[in-house]
C-alpha cells in the first residue's frame, strides 16, 4: 500500500473524525461540534444552526452515515456532554428495510430519504425563480409551480418503481452502488417542456438498464413487487425517493425554465418596451446553473425544517 492509499483509507475511517473531537474537545469552553457525513451536510445545517448558538462551532465530515454512527457508539458519553456533540444523518431506507434507527437527545434524522429531499419543493422553486431568474409576475410563478407539480408527479410514478428495486437490494444486503445510475440516461425534459422517459436502443427496459450500470442481477420481480405496493401507499413520497434523484429532476426542471422560459420572457418583454412608456424590466439568470452546483444554488432558499428547529431548540 503507499502514501496515498494509507492516506485515502485514514480519512474516510471513523477514528479520523473521532480524532478530531478527542483533541478538540475541552470541557472548559462552550465549543459545540456537529459530527456529519459530507461536505454538503455543512451547507445545509449551518443555515439554521448557526442562527441558534452564539457558541463556537466546529463541523467534522466523518465521510458517511456509517462513520457518524460509529462516532456516537464509540465515545464516552460519562467524559463527554451530549448538548455539545451532535450527530446529524439522513434517514435514507431504513424504516423499510428494519435497519436500526439509532436515536438519542444529540442525533438528529432527517424525516426524508436525505437532506436533498428538502430542496425539491415549490418554496425552493418560487425563491429561485423570483431571486435568480428576474421573474415576479405571480401568474407566471404560479403557472410554473403547477407545471412543477405535474411533472414532479410524473417523475415521482416512475421512481418509485425503481426506489422498490433498491429497498429490494438493500433489504437483502446486496452490494449494490447506487450512484452507478445515471438518471439524465433515462428521463429529460425537452425544449418543449415535455417530460419524457428515454427510450433505450440498447436495453430492453430501464431495468435492464439498471442492472446493467450497476454491474447486477438481483431482481426477483415478486418481491419488489410487493414492495412497490407498500410505497405507492406511502402518501409522503420523499421518505422513499432518493434525494440526489429527486434533486436531480429539480435540476431538469429549473434547466428548463432558464434555457427556455427566461428567453422567451425576456424577449416578450424587450417587445412591450418597444410600444409601451412604462418599461417593465426583463427577466434574466443570475447565476450559472449546473447538475454539479444545483445543491449549493438552492440551499440556502429551503425554509427550516420543523423538525430540526424542535431538535436545536431542545439541544440549546
């Protein structure tokens, strides 16, 4: 093994983390430390955190919800006060595969499948049209946001399907990376606004896809069936879709209006300016919008979770 993979595997074991917190932590100050999976958490959390405590607060990426987990079974909590530790992770599968959900006064769970599962709603949308689109004619919003809706309900029908085939994989413990879909091979949508399930030259089916991108075969068509039936039942949906796939229709969605929506706006307007003495201001995008950058442009606009002001509010 060299440098670099002795590296590679010191930092993504829990004991990394768990350094970090033994050396910092002194019970002489109010320093409060929030153990979380990756960088993005930190975007997130520190939105609302920070607006509670006055206290110095340090962020450490223990690189994935198995690590935070180890990090909370491992430390003395006889030594250590647990207002001043705080573990944050994602739910995701767990209530349908039996997975142990580890609970206590400092680990807060999100309710969704992960934290990008809060980013994907009309609130996040509304802001992001209004702040980085230039647009503030409240039938335009409205009429997006039920374009939105729509579709999103579309998108949800056929993710569904394929969120029964992944709770199948992981209740039965098969090794599967997840990350190994790509979904912009699957669903887009047009320059018309349509959106659309790609059809597959290669593959017989988006299943046959699937499998193939994620090196398996695990499929028994009976029991993911039978899953399937459990979650076309659930009436909150976000629990079960992955967040980054959900996140990524977002991301197809808010493509399009700046693609399209905003151009064809902005020369509508550029027209009335010609004939009309009140000059209405164009819209127009602020910012470069990306599948690789879509969590950090829309973080900041997500309103605070009940659930994680109720968690800090009985920390402070």
């Amino acid at each position: 093994m060299n440098l670099l993979d002795t590296l590679d595997l010191a930092i993504t074991r829990p004991v990394a983390s768990q350094i970090k917190v033994l050396t910092q932590y002194k019970k002489t100050d109010s320093t409060i430390f929030c153990l979380v999976e990756g960088q993005e958490d930190i975007s997130f959390y520190r939105n609302y955190i920070e607006r509670y405590f006055p206290n110095n607060i340090k962020y450490i990426i223990c690189n994935g919800k198995g690590n935070v987990i180890d990090n909370y079974k491992n430390l003395n909590w006889n030594f250590y006060d647990k207002k001043r530790i705080l573990f944050f992770i994602d739910k995701d599968f767990d209530n349908y595969i039996n997975e142990e959900i580890l609970t206590d006064e400092n680990i807060f769970t999100t309710e969704y499948y992960s934290i990008e599962n809060y980013l994907v709603d009309e609130i996040v949308l509304s802001k992001f049209i209004s702040d980085n689109c230039h647009i503030h004619d409240e039938t335009i919003i409205k009429e997006l946001i039920h374009d939105f809706h729509l579709k999103h309900a579309d998108f949800t029908k056929h993710l569904t399907k394929i969120s029964a085939w992944m709770i199948y994989c992981r209740k039965n413990k098969f090794r599967v990376n997840f990350n190994d879909i790509n979904l912009s091979d699957l669903f887009q949508i047009d320059k018309d606004g349509k959106f659309i399930k790609i059809k597959l030259d290669d593959f017989e089916n988006h299943f046959d896809y699937i499998c193939n991108k994620t090196n398996t075969k695990h499929f028994d068509l009976r029991e993911i069936k039978t899953i399937y039936e459990e979650l076309i039942s659930e009436t909150n949906k976000k629990k079960f879709l992955r967040g980054k796939y959900e996140l990524f229709f977002m991301f197809l969605f808010i493509k399009y209006i700046v693609d399209q929506i905003v151009p064809k706006l902005s020369l509508k307007v550029k027209e009335l300016n010609k004939v009309n003495n009140e000059k209405f201001s164009k819209p127009k995008v602020t910012i470069q919008v990306r599948e690789e950058n879509i969590f950090q442009v829309l973080c900041n606009k997500v309103k605070e979770p009940d659930s994680l002001k109720n968690f800090i509010n009985t920390i402070k």
